[in-house]
C-alpha cells in the first residue's frame, strides 16, 4: 500500500488485480529512463487519481462532458493567444 497525496486529499492505494506477467512497460516511459517497477507505480498512482475523480464526481455530481472540456480548453486557448500574441513568443519576458 502506498500513501499519496492529490489536491492536498491523502489517497491510500493498494496495488492489486494484476499480476507482476500482466504488467506491460510503455516503451515511452522506458525511453525516459523509467524502470518497470517505476511504472508500475506511476501506473497505480495514475489509477488512484482516476479513482478519486471517479469518487469526488458521485460525490458532487459535478461532471463534465467531452464537449464542455473541449469548450473550456478552446476558452483557454483563445484567452492564451490575446495574453500572449504570437508576434511577442521569443521576446525576452522584460520587454
């Protein structure tokens, strides 16, 4: 069991349902350096956080469609290209 903190929720993960055979590494992350066993965690790690959001979203009833995601991330793209023309990228940050 491994103790992990998301938002400031402290998560308890028990590790199970596959076996050390079924695990199989992603050859990105083992591109990066990362051993079987580090993936293994990043992989439960990643579980609980779906997890957690699976469980604060039955708690709040507050969800999100595919749609509104991508609503809000055209919303944010948008307000990132008038904050930040692309005319100033490269341009030292004190000018």
């Amino acid at each position: 069991m491994a103790r992990i903190m998301h938002e400031r929720v402290p998560l308890a993960v028990i590790e199970g349902g596959e076996n050390m055979a079924e695990f199989q590494p992603d050859p990105f992350l083992t591109s990066l350096g990362m051993s079987v066993d580090q993936q293994r965690a990043y992989d439960v790690y990643c579980d609980a956080i779906v997890d957690a959001s699976e469980a604060e979203m039955k708690r709040t009833g507050v969800t999100y469609t595919l749609d509104e995601v991508f609503e809000h991330a055209h919303e944010e793209v948008e307000r990132l290209k008038r904050e930040y023309p692309r005319e100033d990228w490269g341009r030292p940050c004190s000018q």
